[in-house]
C-alpha cells in the first residue's frame, strides 16, 4: 500500500494500519509527502493487532495541532511488529511525538476472550524529527513502554530537535517512573497517555522496559521553566546516549535518571542552560 501526497484534517486517527485476522498480516506500506491534522493521532500502527506488521516507512511528512500523538503504536492482540522506519517529519503542536506501547488488551471484535500471549516489537527507527511544542504544557514527551520480562527491542531515536511545553516540576508525593500499562491498569479502555493517571516525570524522552536502546544526536529544549529529568529509562538493556544536549533548568535533578539500567554507555551528554548532574540512578 502506497499513501502519497494527501493533507488530512479528522476527528480522529487520520490513518490507521490495523490487524483483526491472525492469518492477514500488514506489511509493505509506505506514507509520505503526507500533511495531517487531527483530534487524536495522525497514524495509528496496531491496537487491532491480530496479524503481524512489517516493513513500514513514513517519511517527509508535517503533523499539525494534535491532540494526542503524531505516531501512536500500540500492539496488544498476540502479534509481532518489525522493521519500521520513520523519518524527516515536522511536528508542531503535537504532544506526543512518539507513543508506543506494547501490552495485553482484547480489541478485536471477535477475538477470543482469553488475552493473547505477548510475542515482540522490534526494530523500529526514528530519526530526523523537527519538534516544536511549545504550546503543549507539560505532559509533552516521547513515551516508549514495554512490559516487565516483555521489552521492546532495538529502538532508535537519531537527530532529533525537540522544543517540549515544559513547566514541569517533581512532584515528591510522586513516584519518578510511570506505571505498566498492564492489563489490570487499564481495564477494558485502550493503552492510551491518561492510563497512567499523573504527568509524565521527565520533559523529553521516557522509555521504560526496552532491550537495545539508542539515542543520539538529539537536542532537547524547554519553552517553559522545567525541572524534570530531560529523559527516564527504566528497566532498558544495552541504553545508548551520545552526543544528547539539553537546554536545562536549574534543578537538583539530573538531566538523565536511570533506573535498572546496567552499565550504560553515555558519551557526550551535556547541558547548556543552568549546571546539571549528567545523570543519577536510583533504587526503586
């Protein structure tokens, strides 16, 4: 399938790559060339997502005043979901550029009522994203979410310029990782941002229950005031950072918090606004 050249303004997803037969899969699909604005996400990958997806490119693209996210990914029907390639978008006004999630959930009209078993997501790539958020206040933010024993695998993020809302602060009645999205969370509603009931605790990137995680040449800035961590990692697996620059606050609170994270490899992470702590990791 071959989408090329359209504008799009909906009440809803403006397109949506979804699977509600085991035996039917979706793969082979480019997008580019492509203007969308919309109420809730400009593409969605999955939710029904009985069959597997593969070999998907979205590419030199604009997302406009959003309300919920320009990439929404969610697999949760028993699939899998491989080799993606998402590059040279601008976005503005779009206040999660990237929402991922990988879970357990029944979409599928006639699925059985058992939830399937979780298979894998893996190797999806996003690179040369133009961001700006400015008008999105603080719950802007890349969200990439695994599930504990079940991680996405081989994910990058690459030149990236990010301006977020900001105005964030840490709230210490708060814990600083957001919640799984596990099956008992969400009950019989979708994977969706206010599942986790509380703002995201970092101005940037969140990515919890990864294994193989990059993300390098990126710039991260605030419009407002923020003294959140600029990125969180959670239980993530062979983590990456280089060359990661973040306009930052002044805040007792490192540019990076890791949590589960075993020997990292940060290179070149630095901050250009107030003095920061590099990163920190902590004990749940």
């Amino acid at each position: 399938m071959r989408v090329s050249n359209c504008a799009f303004d909906t009440s809803d997803d403006s397109i949506c790559l979804q699977t509600s037969r085991p035996d039917r899969p979706c793969r082979d699909v480019t997008i580019s060339n492509c203007i969308f604005v919309s109420k809730w996400a400009g593409i969605r990958i999955g939710l029904l997502s009985r069959g597997d997806f593969a070999n998907v490119t979205v590419t030199n693209c604009i997302f406009r005043d959003i309300q919920d996210s320009g990439l929404k990914i969610q697999m949760c029907e028993g699939a899998e979901m491989r080799n993606m390639l998402f590059t040279n978008l601008v976005m503005t006004n779009v206040p999660r550029p990237v929402f991922l999630t990988f879970g357990q959930q029944r979409v599928a009209k006639d699925a059985p009522p058992e939830l399937a078993p979780m298979r894998r997501v893996r190797d999806l790539t996003f690179s040369h994203l133009q961001i700006d958020n400015s008008a999105c206040g603080q719950d802007s933010a890349f969200i990439l979410v695994g599930q504990p024993g079940h991680p996405l695998e081989n994910i990058t993020l690459s030149n990236l310029q990010f301006l977020s809302g900001g105005g964030g602060t840490v709230d210490p009645a708060l814990a600083p990782l957001l919640p799984d999205l596990t099956p008992e969370r969400i009950g019989n509603h979708w994977p969706e941002y206010y599942s986790f009931k509380r703002p995201v605790p970092c101005h940037g990137i969140y990515a919890g229950h990864v294994k193989g995680l990059t993300i390098r040449d990126v710039v991260l800035r605030v419009a407002q005031p923020d003294t959140r961590p600029a990125i969180v990692c959670d239980d993530v697996v062979n983590l990456e950072l280089n060359r990661i620059t973040v306009e930052a606050t002044a805040s007792p609170e490192p540019l990076v918090l890791l949590h589960d994270v075993p020997t990292p490899s940060l290179e070149q992470v630095r901050s250009t606004g107030a003095p920061r702590k590099t990163h920190d990791r902590f004990a749940r």
